[in-house]
C-alpha cells in the first residue's frame, strides 16, 4: 500500500510540474461538433462488464466521460483505421488501444502527415479496476502498445517510478485526479526530419508536428476513469475537470484544422 507520505509529496511534484504547462484555456463552445473517432480498449463507451445481451438491449451505461463525448462532439467508436482516409475526421483520438493492426498503424501516420490530427493518452502503467478474469478480450489493456507508432516518431513511453501513486493535476485551472504518470522521452536517435516534437509538463505532453499534421501525447489515461473524480462530476460529467482537459486538447486541434482550410 502507498504511504500517505508519498501521496501528498507526488502530488504536489505534479502541481508544480504540470501546472507550468502553457497551453491556453479553452472557452466553453466550438462552432460546430468535430468529427471523431476513437480507438480504446478502456470500458467507455458501454460501461464496466457489459455483456452482449446488455448492448443489444441498449441497457448497457456508457462511461460518464464519453457520456460527455457524445454530448459535445460527433464521436463513433471505430475497431479499425481502414477508412480512414475516406472518412477523414476532424480528429481521431487513441485512448488506451489494444494492440493496433500494422496496417492501421501505418494508415494513420500516413494521414496526419497529410494533414489530420490525433490525441493519443498511453499509459505505461494502468490502474483501472476490473472484475473481469485477466484473459478477458473486454479488459483495458495494462500497458500501452503504441510503441512502433511512437518510436516512428522519435519518442518512447516510460514508466516514472512508484508510477502507482495518486497524484492531483493542473492545466490552467483544470484540475483532476489520476494514479501515477509517465513520460515521453526522446529516443537518442531521434525522428526523421517531418516530425518535431516539444515536450510540456515534465514530459508528460508531447506537442508534435507531423508533416503537415499534428498530434498531442499524453502519458496516462487514468484520469478518463470516472472513479477518480469528485461525485459531483460523475453526476455531472460537465463539471469534470478531466472532461476539459481534453476539450483544451480538441479545441486545439480542431481550431489549428479549422484555420488550415
């Protein structure tokens, strides 16, 4: 069990950290929903030990976050990248995906090269309860996989130590709730030349340019469980400072798309 002691000194650390992160505060509204589409292996979009006949029933109760999603964007859940292109969404976020076909790897470094945008949260270390036996397809994966992605990129995904440990984050007001971070770090031999990356927060965000598009990388994905936040957020997902950290990240991303066209 985690001493106290530990507690209170990580999440100060992070505080002080995290809270030097420059990213502007995003207002309220977008004109318009972006489009996106998600990858994840986490139980957000129907809920804890779903079963089959519950989804089918539509008694199955997506996670408070993705309750949120879906009230501000023109969010579908995908399994595969294949249309991408096709499809061209404003944005495709990865949250804790399983293991990702090399095809759909390789399909979307191709597009945000060509201009798309991708948030990714990867968590080298993830505390998400579950009841389910730990061969069951419909648990989230406890170690991120993206690493042939990222180390296209010229970054690789680390653990920081005693990486369990509650901390408590701030972005420009946004504050929420996770169970330890990690970081980015750059591999020594770097990425090519199309890709440069700037690191925030302790390098727990990495902002990159990829030809001509973008992605944002955050090492963890804790703080989407809904567990983690105060009740009156899980009530209200609206009031989940969680929720608007990712919106700052979306805001970011759909406005930088938006001025390109």
């Amino acid at each position: 069990m985690t001493a106290p002691w530990q507690t209170v000194t990580s999440a100060i650390a992070a505080l002080l950290l995290l809270s030097q992160c420059t990213a502007k505060s995003p207002s309220e509204s977008l004109e318009g929903k972006p489009r996106i589409q998600l990858m994840t292996s986490l139980p957000l979009v129907w809920g804890d030990d779903a079963s089959m006949e519950m989804i089918l029933s539509g008694e199955s109760d997506p996670a408070p976050i993705y309750r949120y999603w879906q009230a501000r964007y023109d969010i579908a859940a995908v399994d595969s990248l294949e249309k991408l292109a096709q499809d061209d969404p404003d944005i495709v976020i990865l949250a804790q995906p399983r293991a990702m076909d090399p095809a759909d790897l390789t399909i979307l470094d191709a597009w945000v090269r060509l201009g798309g945008s991708v948030i990714i949260f990867t968590d080298p270390d993830l505390v998400w309860p579950s009841e389910l036996p730990i061969a069951d397809p419909r648990r989230p994966l406890a170690s991120g996989l993206l690493s042939p992605l990222l180390g296209h990129w010229g970054l690789e995904l680390v653990a920081a130590e005693k990486n369990r440990v509650a901390v408590d984050l701030s972005f420009d007001g946004y504050s929420f709730a996770t169970r330890g971070i990690g970081k980015l770090v750059p591999l020594p031999d770097g990425a090519d030349p199309d890709v440069r990356c700037k690191g925030s927060a302790a390098d727990f965000i990495m902002q990159c340019s990829v030809g001509l598009g973008q992605a944002s990388i955050i090492a963890d994905a804790d703080f989407l469980n809904a567990m983690f936040w105060p009740e009156s957020a899980r009530r209200s997902p609206q009031k989940s400072g969680a929720g608007r950290f990712v919106d700052s990240l979306v805001r970011d991303h759909f406005v930088a798309d938006e001025k390109e066209k």
